[in-house]
C-alpha cells in the first residue's frame, strides 16, 4: 500500500513543496499509509535540484527524530538494496510502480510507517 504525491506540480517554491511533503507524511500516518513515493523531479525543471536536495534534508532530519522509518532516493531504488528488498516483500504491489522501477532520480519514496500484518 503506497501513495504516489507530486509535490513539483505548478513549480512550488522550496518552502512550499517542503510543507506540502510535510503536510503528505502526516496524512499518511492519519490513514495508516505506510509508504509514500514523493515526485520531487531532479532538477532540470529550471529550479536546479533545489527541491530534490531540501527534501532529502528535511526527511534526513525525521529519521534522525524517528518520525519515519527510512527514506530511499530513487537512484538507490535497487536490487542489491537490503532496505529496497524488505520494503517489497512487505509491500509487493511496490514491485508494481512506474515510478520508481528504473532508478528515477526524480523520486524518493519514504517509509513512513510499518503496518501490523
């Protein structure tokens, strides 16, 4: 069970696309969404990875409070990624996702939280 969100839609600004992920992961935890897959872009849209870059501090900085599991870009969506292959087989229809099953650096998919199964 994942949610896709778009916070690059209609070019927000840094600030803005950062309260708007804050405000996904918080709904996220309200419907017991465990995985959210954040398009981001990668930077080509004139904002030059400014967006991509803040969200990664921003989600670095819950970790590090634990208010999510983990974060994982998604250049690192891969294989021979452990926390990628515990996230499938937790949560197989990610297998499935255009969006992060070809390394897209315009991507960060974020686990917010672990469902009781």
């Amino acid at each position: 069970m994942f949610k896709v969100v778009n916070i690059k839609k209609d070019m927000p600004s840094v600030d803005y696309a950062i309260y708007q992920l804050d405000k996904e992961i918080g709904f996220a935890f309200a419907t017991q969404t465990p995985v959210l897959i954040i398009i981001h872009g990668y930077g080509s849209g004139g904002t030059k990875g400014q967006i991509k870059e803040n969200v990664n501090k921003f989600l670095s900085g819950l970790k590090a409070k634990k208010k999510i599991i983990d974060f994982i870009p998604g250049e690192a969506w891969g294989e021979t990624n452990e926390r990628v292959a515990e996230m499938k087989s937790l949560y197989p229809s990610l297998i499935l996702c255009d969006q992060i099953s070809n390394l897209n650096s315009g991507v960060t998919i974020v686990w917010v939280l672990k469902n009781k199964i």
